[in-house]
C-alpha cells in the first residue's frame, strides 16, 4: 500500500487578484503623505485680521463659519495657532491670544459684533511686526473692503512684513478700485498674494484659506506637496507677483 496521502481540499473558493490602484490614485496619495510629513513637525503662526465695521457683520458671519477649513487643512499633520485681530469704531483694534482649535476661535469670533468706523490697516500691519519680532508670525490673512488711510504709509509697512517673511493674503470683498490698488500692493510688497471674492464664493474662500493654513505651516514645499488646485493657484500668484 503506497504510503502517500491524498491532498485535502482547503475548501473555498479561488481570490480573485486584488484591484491595483490607478496610477493618478498613488501620485494622490503620495503627494498626501508628503505633505503631512512636512508639516507634522511644524507648528505655523497665522494672524487672521478682519475689518469690523458695520457693513461687515454679514462677512464677519461667514468668515467664523470658514475658519474651521484652516485648522482642518493642517489636522493632526501639525499646529496651527491663529490669532484673531479685529477692529471697529473710531480707534478700536484689538488682538487675541493664538489659539490651536476652531471652537477656540470661534467662541472669541461669535462674542464680536460689527461697529461703524474707518478702516485700521495701518494698526493691523504694525501688530503683525510687533508680533513677529516676538515670534516668527509665518503668514497674516486680511479680509475687508474698504481702504480709508495713507497707502505709502502701509507700503512701507507691507514692505517689512515682506522683508521679515510675513507674508500677507488679502481677501477684498467687492470691486473698490482704491482698496484694490492699495491691497494688491500690500500683497505684493510682503510677497503675499490677493484675491477677490463676494458672498456667493464661499467655498472658494475656504479653500483658499486652507491653502493659506498649509503655507503657514509648511511653506511652498508643503502647498506643492499637497497639490490641490487651490494650492497651484497660491503658489502661482506669490511666485509671479500677479494676483488672483
């Protein structure tokens, strides 16, 4: 009798060969991975700065519902602390401690309301120097309409934030040609960039503030690592001096 066994069935059936990934879902995936890594250990500085008067509250609004697209772009990948500057009336401008969450932000944003008043470029400009000689600030967003002061006088300002590495993103609500002129020259000089949007933009803005999150951050290498549209279109728009 021959002593061979006869093999036993396993049972089952035969798998099918796993599905392979696309090639453009592996290139998304790795730009993914390099962006986290780039800013896993970073911990950005990001001074968000609003224009508080009256005609505002309806932007204010939106702007608290969006800033939570930046602490979400940077997630558990890194730090963001974002402090909140604002101003209103006749000489108020006021600056808040950098916090780390949304609902941090929020709660400070949801406990202003809009006052009339001019506009305080200038204060917002000079804050961000004191700020960042006190510890690198890595990128100042602006958002408002309306320009009411000296334009050489935030040039020169602009011009060292720029030279500190401060650059500063201007969100201009509506087509004001004497904000226009004097925000894209206040992004230029600090070698920031500028964009416009209205009310109805508002996925645009969030997008492009998470843009802004990532630079803060990680910088260009991590906007490129990312490379989503909204990011080509910052890095475009601080490399060619154009704006959005």
């Amino acid at each position: 009798m021959s002593d061979k066994k006869t093999p036993v069935p396993t049972g089952g059936t035969t798998q099918a060969p796993q599905k392979r990934s696309a090639p453009s879902e592996i290139d998304a995936f790795l730009r993914q991975a390099k962006a986290v890594a780039l800013t896993r250990a970073a911990g950005g500085r990001l001074i968000l700065a609003l224009d508080a008067t009256m005609s505002r509250q309806p932007t204010w609004d939106m702007a608290c519902a969006l800033q939570a697209e930046m602490f979400d772009a940077v997630g558990s990948a890194g730090s963001l602390g974002v402090q909140l500057v604002y101003f209103r009336g006749l000489s108020e401008c006021r600056a808040s401690k950098f916090v780390s969450d949304t609902a941090a932000l929020k709660r400070l944003m949801s406990g202003i309301s809009c006052r009339g008043g001019n506009t305080q470029i200038g204060k917002v400009l000079s804050h961000a120097l004191k700020e960042t000689a006190a510890g690198k600030v890595d990128a100042l967003v602006y958002i408002g309409d309306a320009m009411e002061e000296q334009l050489q006088d935030l040039a020169g300002q602009a011009g060292s934030l720029g030279l500190h590495g401060v650059p500063v993103f201007v969100f201009q609500e509506g087509r004001d040609h004497v904000a226009e002129k004097a925000f894209k020259e206040i992004a230029r000089l600090s070698k920031g960039a500028w964009f416009r949007f209205d009310r109805n933009s508002a996925a645009t803005l969030a997008k492009l503030l998470s843009a802004v999150a990532v630079f803060a951050t990680g910088g260009l290498k991590a906007l490129e690592a990312r490379g989503r549209p909204e990011d080509r279109l910052m890095i475009e728009s601080m490399r060619s001096g154009k704006t959005g």
